[in-house]
C-alpha cells in the first residue's frame, strides 16, 4: 500500500480531473464544446406560440431558460429592425440551478483577468436575428433569431462567429448547424494569455490574449476578434466621459433608452468595460425587456432603484424609469465625417413622455474635472478623419490610465496591510491580514494619491468615499483580500516544506505528530481543492513530508493513520 496513498488522493484527482488533461481521442462528448458554449438555439416566430425555439443543441438544455431565451432574442416592435441584426442580452442564472460544471474556482477563472472570467451566476446570449419580408409567410415577415449562449463574455468572438454562420444556417439550415457545433466541439479549451486558432466553416478565427497584435499569414482566412468599440458607443457622449466613468466606478443605477437592442447592448457594455482593469461588480443587462424575470424586481417602486445597467428600446419604459437618477437617452449611432451631436445633460423631470429627446437626464455632479484636452483631441480627430480604431485606442487608454491612477493607491495600501514574509513560520497558523482602514488609507493620499500618476484636478477624497460604498469596492476587497490569504498558504507551504522536521520531532509527543499529520493533510487538500497556484513539486514535497512523520512513528498508529 501507498503510504501516502490518502494525502495525495486529493492532489491527484483535483490536476486529472479536467478535460484539457485528456489525451487526444479521449475527450468526453460535448466538453470541448461546453467550455466556449452552453447552447445554440434557433428561435422562430410561430402564430400560435409566439417567439418559440425551433433548434437546440447543448450538451444538457435548459429548460428553464427557453423562455427567457425566445423573449430576449428578438428586437421588440417599436425597434423595426429589417434585414440582419445583432446584440446581445445576459440573464440570471434560474435559483436552485446547478451552476457551471467549471465553477467559481475552476482553473481558467483563477488565471483569466478578472473582466474575462467565466461567469458563475450568469449566462450571456449572442444574438443574430433576421427579418425580411416573405409573401409565403401569414405575417408577412421571415423572423428568425441565431442564439448562442455563453458564461464567457467574448462578445466580439461570438458576434464574428455568428457572423459566418448565421447567414449560412438560414440558407441551409439544420445540416450546417450541426456541422458548426461539431466543429466547436474540436476547438481547444480557453486559455488565458495564449493566443488561439479556431477553425469553423473554412476560416480561422483568432482570439489574441492582448491587443492589438498581427494576422498569422496563410491561404487560410483568419478573423480577428478584437474587443469592443468605444468611440463609436461614445461618441454622442464625449463630452460627458469622465460623468460615464464615475457612475461605472461608483455602480450607480442607469438607464441607457436606445432605439435598437443593437444600441442598447453595445452601449452597455462598452459602459462596463470603461473601468477596465477594475471588475464591474454590479449587474447589467445590455437588452432589457418587459419579459426579463428580473423585470418586477427592477422596477418596483418601493425602494431606491438598484445598482444596475439596463438597456432598453422600448419607449413605455421612459414613465417606468423617470424615477431613476441617471437616464440616458440615445439616437442611432452614426459614423459619418460629421462632428457627432454631443447630447446635453438635463433635468429629469423633463423625462415624462413618449417623445423624450435624446439627452442625458441626471442631476450628478462629476467628482473630477472634465479633461477638455482629451475631448478635443477626439472631437479634431473627426474633423481629420481620424480612423475609429485610433480613436478607440486614444479613448480607451485614457479611461485605462485613469482607472489605474484610482486603483494604484488602493492596491499600494492594501499591500501595506499583507504581514511581512519571515512573520510566517512553519508551526504557527499564518499571521492574519491587516483590516482595511478607510480612514488611515485617506490619510496615504497626500503623499501617495492618484495625483502621482493623473492630471485631472477635483475632489479625488470625495470621490474615494464614495467609491467605497459601492458594489465595485466590496467586490474588489473580496477579491483581493482573498487574492492575500492564498499567497500567504502558499508561502506557508513553502515555509513548511523547507523546515527541519526531524528536529522538531526529536522532543515531541505522539499525539503531537499525529495533529500535524492531521494538519498537513488537511493544508494538502485545501491547495487542491481551492486549486492555489503552488508548484507540483511543493505539493510532492510535502507529501513526501507527511510519509517522514507518519514513518516516525509505531506501527499501529501508522496503520490508524493509513486507513483514515
């Protein structure tokens, strides 16, 4: 028998157990697949159902998400949107569900950033929808919706995918369907930091871990998935940018009316994505409707409107919603050569009927000053015709710069409260952390404020507390004090693996060695299970570790030790 045949269980099954460990020709059916999608679906209009699915393919369906799913797939009636469109929506996943078989801690979650982890309570849908008209048809209309739903939020990836195989699946249907979802099936897992190729009908398309980067050359076609446009989701709003960030900072409740899902859901997330690297830790819905199941939830009356985006279309919404602090009401997004219309702030009681212009109604009063530099870079960069993929990139490293210049400081003193390394000794519990101090990190910011690394003057203090009674600050503590105490087990196991155990076992009792047997083995499998990033050779270190102890001691307590 193994000695150590308990302790290194854990270890074993926790590095063997996922599907990117397989051999080749040995993958589970459908796990390939099941790591980029959870369905697709095809979702039709039928006189008799309404919006009803006509095709899914998922490796286990959910049924208790096809109505959601058939609502949330197409534009509502007052969108009018002939010929081809595309957006997206994201819904709650159903209580009581089983969440992903990945789970919070699944190993591309620990390494992926956190604005491209997996979702744990959330699914996204990437929508491809059609309508044009067809005599044959008793309404009059072809309508038909491509549906792929996801936890990854590769918004561009899903929409270049639908791109290719949407217009192919209505001219030939089911075959190609399912063609395309065998093909899915063939694509390596997602890897954080790696650049990958994914063939799908004839193409490859390319997901790069950063931007921007290069083409591989070849005869086969490669498209690239980038990330989101900002500017072009912006650009009636540049005036208004440092206003943007400051509610996606602090999480405020917002309304984005748009006159299309289209609109709707690429304004959304291009708001959620400003605060990059920062995690949005509030919920947002890039399409909402009357059908949503969160619907009552977010419009009750009776208390203070929650910490959500919602893009909407239709325009009822407008009384529903006149109670919020920020509204937002868009036009159609255009690109001409044309100075964009910069929409005014105004008074939200002016925000009561269906003919509502385009505005942004809130009473909020930016923290910061405006950077009127950076505006009217942007502002002559269309009058010169500055291509929108420079544009993006001007604008999103400004909002990049200037979400690190308000984390740096926050990140500096929390690494302040982390004990210090030679505090943590082999047979002690290791040291706690520090508690976060709201007033003695304010008192840092003198010396060691966002003004080392920002130009923009105004009340950073005041903004600061604010942020701090946010969704986004307690989401951001968890996540980095959670980020501490597993480098500190890390270092702990280090600490122990290197130790003398033979002296300190030459004066200790039997019960002692057992307990930390005991504890050893426990520090083992909580490594495993939480899957902390520590070196296969500190584990089998350690492991050889428990196999000294447990040979230190009589026979019948190594037996006892063995079957337990």
């Amino acid at each position: 028998m193994d000695p150590l045949e308990h302790a290194e269980a854990p270890h074993r099954r926790t590095r063997e157990k996922g599907a990117e460990n397989l051999k080749p020709g040995c993958w589970p059916p459908w796990s390939r697949f099941s790591s980029w999608l959870e369905c697709v679906c095809v979702v039709t209009f039928d006189l008799e159902l309404g919006q009803a699915i006509e095709v899914h393919h998922d490796q286990h369906r959910h049924h208790n998400h096809q109505t959601s799913i058939c609502y949330m797939s197409f534009p509502d009636s007052y969108s009018g949107c002939l010929g081809d469109t595309q957006f997206s929506f994201r819904l709650r996943q159903s209580v009581g569900q089983k969440g992903s078989r990945f789970g919070p801690e699944d190993t591309y979650n620990r390494d992926a950033p956190v604005t491209l982890q997996r979702e744990v309570a959330h699914y996204y849908g990437f929508v491809y929808f059609r309508q044009v008209k067809d005599v044959s048809v008793k309404r009059g209309y072809f309508q038909k919706s491509l549906v792929l739903v996801s936890r990854l939020p590769y918004v561009n990836l899903f929409h270049s995918l639908l791109q290719l195989i949407a217009p192919e699946y209505f001219e030939k249907l089911e075959p190609c369907l399912e063609a395309v979802c065998n093909e899915i099936d063939q694509w390596p897992s997602p890897v954080p930091g790696m650049t990958l190729n994914l063939p799908v009908m004839g193409v490859v398309m390319q997901v790069p871990p950063s931007l921007p980067t290069f083409l591989a050359e070849g005869r086969v076609p490669h498209v690239f998935c980038s990330g989101l446009d900002l500017f072009r989701c912006f650009q009636s709003l540049l005036i208004h940018i440092q206003m943007l960030w400051e509610l996606m900072l602090l999480g405020e409740p917002v309304v984005i009316m748009a006159p299309s899902p289209t609109v709707s859901s690429e304004t959304v997330l291009a708001l959620v994505s400003s605060i990059s690297p920062l995690k949005y830790c509030c919920d947002f819905r890039p399409y909402f409707t009357i059908h949503d199941s969160e619907f009552k939830e977010y419009t009750t009356r009776t208390q203070a409107p929650p910490n959500v985006i919602l893009g909407v279309t239709n325009p009822f919404f407008i009384k529903t919603f006149q109670y919020w602090p920020h509204v937002i009401r868009l036009g159609e997004l255009k690109m001409s050569g044309d100075l964009p219309k910069q929409l005014k702030v105004k008074k939200l009681a002016k925000l009561k009927t269906l003919d509502t212009k385009s505005g942004v109604y809130t009473a909020y009063k930016t923290f910061l000053h405006k950077d009127k530099a950076l505006i009217k870079r942007l502002l002559k960069g269309i009058q010169r015709k500055r291509p929108s993929e420079a544009q993006c990139a001007i604008l999103r490293r400004h909002l990049l710069e200037l979400t690190q210049s308000f984390i740096i400081p926050l990140e500096r003193y929390l690494a302040s409260l982390m004990p210090l390394q030679k505090s943590v000794t082999p047979w002690k519990t290791p040291p706690q952390i520090r508690p976060f101090s709201q007033e003695e990190f304010m008192g840092t910011l003198e010396h060691a404020g966002p003004q080392l690394t920002s130009v923009l003057k105004g009340d950073w203090m005041g903004l600061y507390r604010r942020f701090f009674r946010s969704p986004n600050f307690d989401g951001w503590y968890r996540l980095r004090h959670k980020e501490m105490t597993q480098k500190l087990e890390l270092l702990h196991l280090e600490v122990i693996c290197e130790a003398d155990l033979q002296l300190w076992l030459k004066d200790k009792s039997e019960v002692e060695i057992v307990d930390l047997v005991l504890k050893l083995r426990e520090k083992l499998t909580k490594a495993c299970r939480q899957q902390l990033p520590v070196k296969d050779e500190v584990l089998e270190k350690l492991e050889c570790r428990i196999q000294m102890v447990i040979g230190s001691l009589p026979e019948d307590l190594q037996t006892v030790l063995l079957r337990h």
